[in-house]
C-alpha cells in the first residue's frame, strides 16, 4: 500500500483550530497486475502548496528462461520439470510442442538414443494404415484387430503377428518406412534376435517421438489419424501413466513403451494433450541400472503432472 498525506495546523490569535490531516490512498486491487507507479497526489493548506511524489514498481513475477516462447505459466512449469528429472535415477529426455504456436521445448537429453520398447508400436501402426490405404498390403479384420491390442494394452504377441508377416521379403519395410514420419534417427540394434530388424530390438530419441506423435496429428490421413487419437484416449490400465498422468482434464493419450533391457530398464511415454491435442509430449527415460519399472513410471508420470496438472 502507497500513502501520502500531508498534514497541517493553523493557530489563529482569537481561537485555536486544528485542522486534521485526510489520508489518501489506492488500494491494491486497484493495481495492475504486474507493475504500478503512483500519480503525484497533492494537497494544500489555507497558506502554502506542497507537493509529495512516491513512486513504487511492483514484484514482476518471475519468467525462467526455458522455453522462452511458452507462456510465463508454462516456462515455470518446464523449470520445475528440468530440475526434477535431475533428482531422478538414469537420464530422461523430453521433448514439448505447443502445435498451435509452433514452439518446442527440448532438454538436453532429447536427442539421445534410447531403447524404444513399444513406443515403436505406433510408428508400425502408422505404417500398416498407409500401406493398405496405397495397395500395398490388404489388412484383414484380424489383422485390424492386432493392431486394436497392440495400441490399447502394448500386447507383444500382436506386434510379433504383424511384424512378421508384413516387415517384407528383407525384413526392411518399416525400417525403410520411418523416417519417412519423421523418425531420422531411429536404429534396428543387431545381435538380439535371429530376425533383423525386429520391433522389439531398435533404439529412437525423444526428437523421433515428437515426429512420430506430429505426423499421427498433422500428416496422417483424416481416419487414420481419428482412429488412432481415439485409441490412444482409451488405453487399458497397463497403460495409464506417463502423459497419461496430466489428468483427464487435460484429456490425454498416449502410447507407452517399457521394458528391462541391456544396459537395464527403459520406461517411455508419448502422445498428446489438451483441447484438441494442442500439447504433444515425449519422455523417455533410460533408468541406467539406477532403478527399474516403479521408479521409471514415477519419473514419467510425475514429468507430464508438472507440466499439464491443472492447467486445463
């Protein structure tokens, strides 16, 4: 509160009079929001002028410099985000995209190969849907509802159904395919199995996710794209963490990727959330023998709450 008052007393020879001083103030829902400097306020006595000026700045609030182009709210949420995942056990990329902007934010950690696990599992459904659409295969009704269970609980032996059977003579079809939706970096990892490449053994970057999740929303054809979105919004139990963990205010979806693999455990998450999927969110943590599937689904989970919790 700013107060300036002026106060003054006159003796007169043929009586006393005391003249009180009146206080004037602004209160402070009157302020803006961010700053305020005071008018000069004036008062005068029967005998003199005399001019006080008080001028105040109020706090700015503070607007960390993460993701300079996301709103104040949204760059200290990123704030709170970068410094968390340095208390977690292993490294955690991420990577945010405001698809109404355009902006993105990207950790230090975005660009790093990780074990995808089943996050893959929707870059192959991506695939399968633009192939039979082209007339390059024909999906059958089991086919079609291999990939329902492999996008809805992650099931493995659906994507080991459709792999087979559709990864071409070279076993190079949806290799060949990915980045083609933007996955420039993704690498099929040799020694692991006796088919290469194999869905199961490859290793992407959360900047690979972040393309795969904007191509599903931006490129892919209409029902392609609804189908999926749709999916993705109805996961089973198994898959309820990671972006999911924005809450269902935020009306999320996403595809989930976890297992054990050499180096130790993996737990990766990406997808979309806001009115009409405006946020996309890609998180994958490498747990580096530091931890395993709990402390991996706390990590990615607890990133998409400090983000999107209340916000919607």
């Amino acid at each position: 509160m700013i107060r300036t008052a002026l106060r003054g007393c006159a003796l007169l020879l043929a009586a006393l009079v005391i003249a009180g001083c009146g206080e004037a103030g602004v209160p402070e829902s009157a302020l803006p929001p961010i700053t305020a400097s005071m008018q000069d306020m004036k008062s005068t006595s029967p005998s003199a002028t005399t001019t006080t000026t008080t001028t105040t700045t109020a706090a700015t609030p503070t607007c960390p410099a993460p993701g300079t182009d996301f709103d104040c709210d949204l760059r200290q949420r990123i704030q709170k985000a970068q410094q968390y995942v340095t208390t977690r056990p292993g490294t955690t990329g991420i990577v945010l995209r405001d698809r109404q902007t355009g902006q993105v934010w990207r950790n230090d950690k975005a660009g790093d190969l990780v074990w995808t696990a089943s996050t893959i599992k929707l870059a192959m459904t991506v695939n399968l849907f633009l192939r039979d659409k082209a007339g390059q295969i024909t999906l059958t009704t089991d086919d079609r509802n291999l990939i329902q269970r492999m996008l809805n609980s992650s099931d493995d032996k659906a994507a080991d159904s459709l792999w087979f059977k559709y990864a071409g003579a070279d076993h190079m079809a949806f290799n060949n395919a990915f980045p083609d939706y933007g996955m420039k970096t993704i690498q099929p990892q040799k020694g692991f199995s006796n088919f290469y490449p194999y869905w199961g053994f490859q290793k992407c970057a959360p900047d690979d996710l972040d393309a795969l999740i904007n191509y599903v929303l931006t490129k892919a054809p209409a029902d392609t794209r609804d189908y999926i979105v749709n999916q993705l919004r109805a996961v089973a139990p198994n898959q309820q963490w990671g972006v999911w963990a924005a809450g269902p205010a935020a009306q999320p979806g996403n595809k989930d990727g976890w297992s054990e693999e050499q180096g130790g455990w993996v737990m990766n998450s990406v997808g979309f959330v806001g009115p009409g999927a405006r946020y996309t969110l890609a998180i994958m943590n490498s747990l580096n023998g530091q931890g395993g599937y709990d402390q991996g689904q706390e990590t990615d989970s607890q990133v998409a709450k400090i983000l999107f919790g209340g916000r919607f």
